[in-house]
C-alpha cells in the first residue's frame, strides 16, 4: 500500500472505527483539519469507508506476508505502534473483530474462548445479521466475580452476529480428577464437547504462565502451583489448559481435573484465529505456533518482529 493511500486508511480507521472527530483525528496523525477532510471524501469515493477495507493497512505490512510464508500461517495482521488511539494495544481489539468478521458468514460454526483479549474484541465488533451462525463456548465456566468469562465472551459475540450460542454450563475445573471425569461423561456435556469438532472458525488467545496469568486471576490455579508447573515446562495455557514450549498438552493434575475442549480438536478446526494484545505472551505464542493452534493471527509489531527474529519453523 502506498503511503498516500496509508493516510487515507488511518484517517477513516480513526473516524469511523474509533468515532473520533476531524480535529482529534488531525492531532493523532498531526496533519490538518483540512487534510483530514479530505482523505475522509477520497475514503468514501474510494469505498475505504467501511470499516472492514480499513484492515488493509494491516494486512498488507510486509512483516505480516513474511511471517505467513516463514510460519505457514493463512493470514497475519500486524498492528504498528502509535501514540493514543493510534497505539498497538487500542488498535489490536479492532483490527481483530473486523478482520475475524471478514472469515465468516452464513451457517458457520464458531467457537470461542475467554479472557479479557476476548472480551475486547467481542465488544469491538460490529453487529451483524448472519444467518444460521452458531457461537459455541470452548471451556466450562468461572466464578460470578471473574470479569471475562467464557459464558460472557460467547453471549457477546453471538448476540453482535445474530448468532445462536451454546453455552458450556459447567465448572471450568472441578476438585478431583474423579469429578471432572464424571462430569466430562455427562451425555449433556460430552454432546457439547464434541459437538465443539463441527466448528469452522475458533476464536481464542494464549496465556501466559506468569504470577498475572487469567487462570491465577480467575483462581482456577494458585500462584504456588503455577509457579511450580512453570518449573516443570510450562510455557502458556489454551482454553485453560497448560502447555509446554512444543504446544504439547502437559499431563498434569490441573489438565485432567478440566472441563474444555480437546486440544486435538482445536488443531483440526479450518480457522485459529489467535489475537495477542501482550508484549510479555512471546512464549506463549510461539508455542501455540509450533503446536499448530494457529492458522490467522493479529498482533503488534514488535510481537511480529519477535516472531520473525526468533526463527520458528512451520509446524
């Protein structure tokens, strides 16, 4: 994209995506009113209006065409770094609900995760009326006080699409692994779980396995004990479960005292799409990468620039 075009496509992203008017969008690029006047009518001649064309400018970076032939990977959009409404971490959420809407359409089947990267883009995306969409929830549920739970992220997500959700009505984990093996053999809630196999298009980011981590956060895991995993291999969490520097499933307590979707399961879905707003999720994600969990990724420059630099081979 050249860069005359690029300033057309900031300035509608800014305007139409982020609402902000022609004098606030003039000051974040530091152009003109004027000028911002007048990218805004090329942009609406040249179709760029709607928020979904605006993605361009993210796609078509060259650090994203690099990491899609060096990892494999279906489509990459990397979100450069700016100040304000411009900045990576605002831009990300954005990016990845109008890029993940570009993916889908009617009779898809889609699943989705949990935790605050999730919610945002749940809450970024714009409504839509697709028809026959079904959302299904990846993992059991979480305490009332947790913000972003998976039955949120679902709800949210189905009802900006139009879409019917499947919730998970079960406890992401249990006490026992005698519990979670009885409950996992429920007719319900083994339905569910393999109904998770008919998704087209999953919905989810990667963990971290650090002191803040959701599943400390969310108290599905102490501090301690996670602490003593991450001694033991642990690199990052998928759908709740742990992870080791491979992608492999880590055969753990913790692991089998889950109630979430088969990690095997989320490999073979056509479409992973992985969103990573943290800089401090590196490992996490070549992880996930090497472990084949990913097939359409958005991130930050500087995480591309990681991925990039750190030589990961296709999985």
């Amino acid at each position: 994209m050249r860069a005359s075009d690029q300033i057309i496509h900031k300035a509608a992203w800014l305007y139409y995506t982020h609402n902000m008017r022609q004098e606030e969008v003039a000051k974040a690029l530091n152009i003109s009113r004027a000028s911002v006047a007048a990218y805004l009518r090329k942009a609406r001649e040249a179709g760029v209006v709607s928020i979904s064309a605006s993605t361009r400018l993210y796609r078509e970076e060259t650090l994203a065409r690099r990491l899609e032939d060096g990892l494999g990977l279906g489509a990459v959009w990397i979100v450069p770094e700016g100040g304000g409404a411009m900045s990576a971490e605002a831009n990300i959420p954005f990016v990845a609900a109008n890029a993940f809407l570009s993916l889908i359409g009617p009779t898809s089947r889609i699943g989705v995760a949990w935790g605050r990267t999730i919610y945002h883009v749940a809450d970024a995306m714009d409504v839509a009326d697709l028809q026959d969409v079904t959302v299904t929830q990846l993992c059991g549920n979480l305490g009332a006080p947790y913000t972003y739970r998976p039955d949120q992220c679902t709800i949210e997500i189905a009802r900006r699409l139009n879409a019917r959700p499947i919730n998970l009505y079960a406890p992401l984990v249990l006490s026992t692994e005698e519990l979670a093996r009885g409950l996992r053999a429920e007719r319900v809630v083994a339905g569910q779980l393999a109904g998770i196999a008919e998704c087209d298009i999953a919905l989810f980011s990667v963990g971290s396995v650090e002191p803040d981590s959701h599943i400390v956060a969310c108290g599905a895991l102490p501090a301690d004990k996670l602490a003593r995993m991450r001694e033991e291999g642990a690199v990052g969490v998928i759908g709740g479960q742990l992870i080791d520097g491979a992608g492999r499933w880590i055969d753990c307590s913790y692991n089998r005292r889950l109630i979430s979707v088969d990690l095997d399961t989320v490999r073979r879905i056509p479409k992973r799409f992985v969103v990573v707003v943290e800089a401090g999720k590196f490992e996490a994600l070549a992880a996930a990468i090497r472990g084949g969990f990913v097939s359409h990724l958005v991130v930050s420059a500087e995480m591309g620039q990681k991925l990039l630099e750190a030589g990961l081979e296709k999985p």
